[in-house]
C-alpha cells in the first residue's frame, strides 16, 4: 500500500495570471493529490498536496514546468505533515 505524504511547495517565477492554480488543481484533482494551491502576495505560487508518492512526484515534475505561458525559475519543496484533506481547492 502506498503511503499518504503531505509535501508544502512553493513555486516562484512568471508564475501568477498564467493559468497556474487553475492548471495545478485540474492536475491534481486527475492524479487523486488533495490540497490548496494559492498566490502570495510576492508573486510565488504556494501549494499543499496530500497523496502517495508516485502521485505527488508525477505533480511535482508537471509544477517544475507549470502551464504554457508559464516561466518557472525555482521550485521549493517540503516535507510536512499530512492534514487529512479530501479534496483539492483554489483560494
């Protein structure tokens, strides 16, 4: 049985108006990752994903290149806690 992990990502880059949250969430909603993703104020885009690890490194690989109009240029990623959350939402 795979093992539920919880990663917090944050994304920086031209990564804010380009479709980016909404790209993440339909990706994640197809791979079963649950979680948020977000803008902050800084121009970075933050996510939390929960899901088995083949899932959340399939998302990661597809977060490193993001949407079309896209320009990813760093990629943070940690290892945190799960919360148990059932479902993936833009906020």
């Amino acid at each position: 049985m795979a093992t539920h992990t919880a990663l917090k990502v944050t994304v920086h880059g031209r990564v804010q108006g380009v479709g980016f949250r909404w790209e993440c969430s339909m990706r994640a909603r197809e791979l079963g990752i649950s979680g948020w993703v977000r803008n902050r104020a800084d121009g970075c885009v933050e996510a939390h994903f929960e899901g088995d690890r083949p899932a959340l490194d399939q998302m990661l690989e597809w977060v490193h290149e993001g949407p079309g109009y896209a320009s990813v240029t760093a990629v943070d990623v940690d290892l945190v806690p799960a919360e148990g959350m059932r479902s993936f939402s833009v906020e």
